[in-house]
C-alpha cells in the first residue's frame, strides 16, 4: 500500500511540476474555428461532443481539415483528447475513419504536423493495412504519400482500435520529437523522432479528420510546457 501511494504521488508531481500547466479547454462552436471542416455540437452514446466532417469540395488527402481551437498556441507539452471516428455513408471506399490531432499551426493555417489514426485499418486482416493504423504528416510538403516513398513504415504504425468506440489520444511533443499513446498505454504507439517544423516550433491546435469521417472529438487537456 505504502508502494502504491508513494506511485501515486510521484505521478502527481509530474502533472503539476513547475512548467507544466494543465489547461481543460471547452469544445464549443463559440471556442472552435472551422478550417475546411463543418462543425456542430452532437451526442454520442449520451456524451456531449464536438462532430467535425472534412468539407466535400476538399478532395486532397492530408490537407488543413480540423476545428481550430481559438486563442491557444502550443509549442510543446502533451496533447490529450477522446476520439471517435465512423465512416460516412457517402463515404469513398478508400475512408478508414481518419481522426486525430494538428499542432503547431502556423497564423494562415499553411503549416502544421498531424497524427491521426486509421481505425479501419486496424479491424482487417491485411497486415499492410494493419501497419497503417497510425500516421504523422507534416502540411504541406510532407504527407503520408511523401513518407511512404522516403521512409516507408517510419511514420505509421498499427495500434488496436476500432471505429465507433472512444479512443484516447495522448501526444507528447519535446523538441523535435512526438510520441503518441492510445488509451493510456505504457508504451507509445508511433515515435517520431523528426519533427519537420523544426526546434523552436510553435503554434496553434486543431481537432483534424479527413474524407469520409464523422469525426466526434470530447475532454480535450492540454499541458503546455
């Protein structure tokens, strides 16, 4: 028990460490600004929630699609939300659900990363798909087609998950590096080591999805460093 609480209190101390500042932001219409996205507030499974759907005339992959959070920059620190993703019944048959996080987004929305997950993916039996469950791309020069090509599998990874089911998100941002966990698991899922906006990188966040996603998004944290 003594074991216990002294773990406890060790995590405490990390939390609230001095630099480390907890901010509980409202997902509301009014906090949110729509960057090529519709948004509207939604209950999902008697929870109150954010919905964000690309918008159609966007027909790129990996482009500024994402409600962005107002008056709130962010450098480095964790990110951390509730997502969950179901495919559009006018969704295109390459969709997989496409959810998650844009940080470190520039005044015009012209630069930004992402990690965003692929649940889809992660419910088949074809293991290449199955590795593509995860995803970080840097907007513009560096989508996921410019990672396959350069460094095919360092930037994705397969993590369970599944559509319709809340998944928690956690992003940890030092330096040039991100390492992303799922639903509070020890060890990360995707570890990016090469940010490409560089040291120094500052900006705001947005709740990302792309085509064919019914993105619902809840209890966003974020801990600025």
């Amino acid at each position: 028990m003594k074991m216990i609480n002294i773990f406890k209190c060790a995590v405490l101390m990390v939390l609230f460490s001095p630099g480390l500042f907890a901010q509980k932001i409202k997902l509301t219409d009014t906090n949110l600004k729509p960057v090529g996205v519709c948004l509207s507030q939604s209950k999902v499974k008697g929870n109150r929630t954010i919905r964000v759907v690309k918008d159609s005339t966007i027909v790129l992959d990996d482009e500024a699609t994402y409600a962005r959070i107002n008056n709130l920059e962010f450098a480095q620190g964790v990110i951390e939300v509730k997502v969950l993703s179901k495919i559009l019944k006018s969704a295109p048959s390459h969709a997989r659900g496409f959810i998650g996080i844009a940080f470190q987004i520039n005044e015009d929305n012209s630069k930004f990363e992402a990690i965003y997950l692929r649940p889809a993916n992660a419910m088949v039996e074809d293991q290449l798909r199955r590795n593509r469950s995860t995803q970080y791309f840097a907007y513009p020069d560096f989508k996921f087609t410019d990672s396959r090509k350069i460094a095919p599998g360092l930037y994705e990874s397969y993590e369970h998950m599944e559509l319709n089911k809340w998944i928690t998100i956690k992003i940890v941002v030092k330096g040039q590096q991100a390492k992303l966990f799922i639903d509070g698991r020890k060890h990360p899922t995707l570890v990016v080591n090469d940010l490409k906006m560089g040291l120094g990188a500052k900006g705001g966040i947005g709740l990302f999805v792309d085509i064919g996603t019914e993105g619902f998004f809840k209890d966003l944290v974020i801990y600025n460093q």
